[in-house]
C-alpha cells in the first residue's frame, strides 16, 4: 500500500528523532529529583534531634568550625563526644558539620536542607545509574524503581536525622564512583577512573559499609555489562588496593582510641544467653527487616535491649528466617551466571546486610531502619521487576518519546505502581513530623517501642531536664516529675541494673522533696 508522503515524512520523524529519547529521561531524571526532595522539603524546618547532640551541638570540635578540620582528619568519629567513643572512623561527615557551623551556627534547617537536597541527588543519580546499566530495555524499570526508592518509608531516619549524613553520602559517593567506572570503561579515559577510585575512597571515609562495593561494583559489571572478566578483575584490584589504604589509615587513627563498652544498651544480642540464641535472634531481626521493606509500619527510632526479644533456634520466625534467606541465597547464585536481575537484586541486598546483620560480627547496635538505606535498593529492584513481569509490560526498547505516551502505554503497570509509590509516600508524609525535635520523637516513639530501655530513658531525661524546669506551676512540676519517674521505673523493670536511670530516679525524688527515696536512689 501507498502512504501519502505527508504522513510517511510524519512518522519518519518521530521515529528517528534523536533528542526525544534525550529530553524524555532528562524529564523523567528531574521528576524523580523533584519527588524525593518535596517528599521530605518539610524536615528543613525540623530542630536537631537524638544523636546530633552528640555529633554536633555538643561536640567539641564542631563548634569550632573550618579551624576543626585538620583535627576531625586523624581522630575517631567520636572524638568531640564526652559521652561515648566507639571506634569509628567518619571523618567526612564531620568536616561538613564544622563547614555548616561556621557559615550557619546553631542552625538545623540548614543541615536538614542539606540532607534533604543530596537525598534528591542520590535518588535522581540512581535513575541516571540504572538507565545506563539497563540500556538495552526502555525507561519503564529504571523510573519507578527510583521512584519506589525515593517513597520507602524506611529512609525517615536516615533523611530526617541530621547525623544520618553518613549514610547518604556513603551511597551517594559510591553510585558515582560506579558511575565514574562505566565512563571508563566506555572511553578509557584514566581521569575517569581516578574519580571513580576516590569516589569510593570517600564512600568509605563517610561510613564503613561503603566497603560492601568492593563486591558490588564487580558484580555489576558482570551483570549489566559486556565487560571481560580480565578488566572486572582488574578495576577490582584497583578497588582492593584502595580499600586497603583507607584500612591502614583507620588503623593508625584508631589504634590509640579509648573505647566505651555500651554493648548491652546498644545491642540486645551481647545478653544473649548462648552463641545459638545469639544468632537465632540476629535471623530473627533479618526476617523483621523483609516485614518493614514490605509493610514499612509502625517505625521507630530505637530497637535496642529489650525490644527485641531473644529467640531460641527452633522459634517458627527464626525457621521462616533461616528458610528464606537461604532459599533467595541459593536462587540467587545460581540463576546469577545468567545475568538476572532478580538474582543481581538479591545479591546486593544481601551483600548491602551482611556488615550490619550481627551474623559474622556484632556490631554497636542490635536493629535500626538506617541500616536499610542501601539494602533496599535492592528491594526496591526485585519489586519493580516482578511489577513488570506480572503485568506483562515489555521492558524491551519502545517507541514512546513523550511521558505521556509511556504512562497510557503501560496504564496497568503505573496503576498499580503509583498507588504502591502513593502509599508509601504517604507514610513518609506521615512519618516525617515525628523528627521535628526531640519531644516529637521520643514521646511519639516510646510508645512503638514500649519494650526499649533507651526510648523510656530518654522521654524521662526530658520530662526531667526540658519540661520540669520550664514549668512554673507547682502542681504541674509534680504531675511532670511522676511521669518521668514512671518512664525510669520502667526502664529498670526491663533491666534492673542501670545505674542513670537510678540516678535520674534520685533526682526526681529531690526534687519532689523525698529525700529518703533519692538517697535510696541514689546508692
């Protein structure tokens, strides 16, 4: 058949336009900026809040601004803190706390906007990063998988907590330093690989499980690339050998540092009565983890000693755990020869898990939504997959130029993702007032954790430093006093040796006037 040459010349250049395609995923890249960055615009009015006390107001060396850095380089990530010193070593975050502070002392919207603005780069980064691994398929995965990781109620912590820098930057510098690699492998370029290189260097000088890259980073350029395994191997070394530099420097930084034992106040698992139940309850807390990527509710700020029961091995969760992880385990090395994004996903759940699981090594803290920042990309990946093969979506290269025409080309597939991205935002939506201050969080909080010795502790100390002093009613000063004297008795009905809350005890019966009970408090 003839086709009149008007329309023939129309459809030749709509097909063969080659700046639609361009200006369609700069579009998309902006939505998924603009989303993550407006879903959390409202913690720029939020105050400081849990540990920021600790990593900036009343650190030492913050306050003193640019003049710190030099010191922040070659001392421990708590070296300013008079309250705590574990061997950490992040100095990165800290300069930008010492650059805030001298240009915006005292100043949290600052810092949340911060937070809040690199989160939106991160998210917008990451659907650049997938675009580009995935360049055989369309728009379709890379766009609601950023989507869906940008709405997950899980990163409340991380985004709404100033201290929480860490972990963004951490994931941040390391989807660039992939990024910096894929260029090099593209146009050989060495300055491309130094960026990558000190990329990941500064992922690790955030936070240490910026480490876990050293096996993603290989693993996705076998998946995602034609790349020889000569040359995996070989940026592989590259990232090995800078690994190794930034573990000799923590080394010489913390060789020298003291250490405070907070092991039971932080993590449950050192009560543990055995070594079995020990591990049982960390699979426990794995399994836990699923639950909150998939229903995301309630959320709480702590799960330390005693929220977190302990299990035995032949607990029914504990089974489930052991069964599921082994069984994704299992799938995913086997089907990974093939190249398959759901077995790439799994893998770099797991990977992203392993320095926070408590299996191999217990570390400073027993659970914490924090630590699914990086984990649930892979997640969000596995969910976003399984979407599109459900509804028979062709992920294939297709023909729409506009957002319009992927959308009502794919309606059965964005139906159903919007309305799961629409629930999850407004989760966020919701969870995110609960991190304007202190007095939100913990009186919000230490009702979903009604079982933590750390959430009473804290709402107690600020009934009796915030609340009390403030109170100018004398009958109101003692209503406040019994409400955090009924917070510390709790706490020690949970454990019954913990000497501040006794202290706290005695300072409530002071000054109340009892004076029997707060020496009896007191000794």
């Amino acid at each position: 058949k003839q086709i009149p040459a008007k329309q023939k010349v129309t459809t030749v250049a709509i097909a063969t336009d080659p700046n639609a395609l361009g200006r369609l995923k700069v579009s998309l890249g902006i939505i998924v900026g603009v989303f993550a960055f407006l879903l959390y615009a409202q913690s720029i009015s939020f105050e400081y809040a849990l540990d920021d006390e600790f990593v900036i107001t009343n650190n030492s060396l913050i306050p003193k601004g640019i003049l710190s850095i030099p010191k922040i380089l070659i001392t421990d990530y708590w070296y300013g803190s008079a309250f705590v010193r574990v061997p950490e070593y992040r100095p990165i975050p800290l300069v930008i706390f010492a650059i805030e502070w001298e240009f915006f002392p005292k100043n949290p919207h600052v810092a949340h906007f911060i937070n809040v603005l690199l989160f939106a780069i991160t998210c917008w980064l990451l659907f650049l990063l997938l675009n580009n691994l995935l360049e055989k398929y369309n728009l379709l995965f890379p766009f609601i998988c950023s989507l869906l990781y940008a709405a997950h109620p899980i990163h409340t912590e991380v985004v709404d907590n100033i201290k929480s820098l860490d972990e963004i930057l951490c994931f941040l510098f390391n989807l660039s330093s992939v990024w910096f690699i894929l260029k090099y492998l593209e146009k050989q370029l060495r300055m491309d690989l130094i960026f990558a290189l000190l990329c990941f260097f500064l992922s690790l000088l955030c936070k240490e499980t910026g480490i876990t890259f050293l096996l993603i980073t290989p693993l996705i350029l076998f998946v995602f690339t034609k790349t020889e395994l000569k040359n995996i191997a070989k940026i592989g070394l590259f990232l090995l050998i800078t690994t190794g530099v930034f573990l000799v420097i923590r080394y010489l930084v913390l060789k020298s540092a003291p250490q405070t034992d907070f092991s039971y106040y932080n993590n449950s698992l050192f009560q543990a009565p055995d070594f079995i139940s020990q591990k049982a309850t960390a699979i426990y807390i794995l399994l836990r983890y699923i639950f909150l990527l998939i229903i995301p509710y309630p959320l709480s700020y702590d799960y330390t000693f005693a929220q977190i029961p302990t299990k035995h091995i032949g607990d029914v969760l504990v089974i489930c755990g052991i069964l599921f992880y082994f069984a994704i385990g299992v799938y995913s090395l086997i089907t990974i020869s093939k190249k398959n994004i759901i077995a790439f996903a799994i893998l770099f759940f797991l990977l992203t898990l392993i320095p926070v699981s408590n299996i191999i090594l217990l570390i400073g803290c027993t659970m914490a939504e924090r630590f699914m920042y990086m984990p649930s990309l892979g997640y969000c990946m596995a969910i976003t997959f399984l979407l599109i093969k459900i509804t028979k979506t062709d992920m294939m290269q297709s023909s729409f130029k506009t957002i319009g025409q992927m959308i009502s080309g794919n309606s059965t597939l964005f139906t159903i993702a919007f309305i799961w991205i629409g629930l999850y935002s407004i989760m966020t939506f919701a969870r995110n007032p609960d991190w304007k201050d202190n007095i939100t969080l913990e009186s919000h909080d230490v009702l979903v954790s009604d079982n933590s010795i750390r959430t009473h502790l804290n709402w107690g100390s600020t009934l009796l430093g915030e609340f009390y002093p403030k109170e100018q009613d004398k009958a109101k000063q003692i209503m406040i006093l019994d409400s955090a004297i009924k917070e510390f008795n709790t706490t020690l009905k949970i454990r019954q040796i913990y000497p501040e809350a006794n202290l706290n005890l005695g300072i409530c019966y002071f000054n109340k006037g009892d004076v029997q009970n707060a020496i009896k408090y007191y000794e």
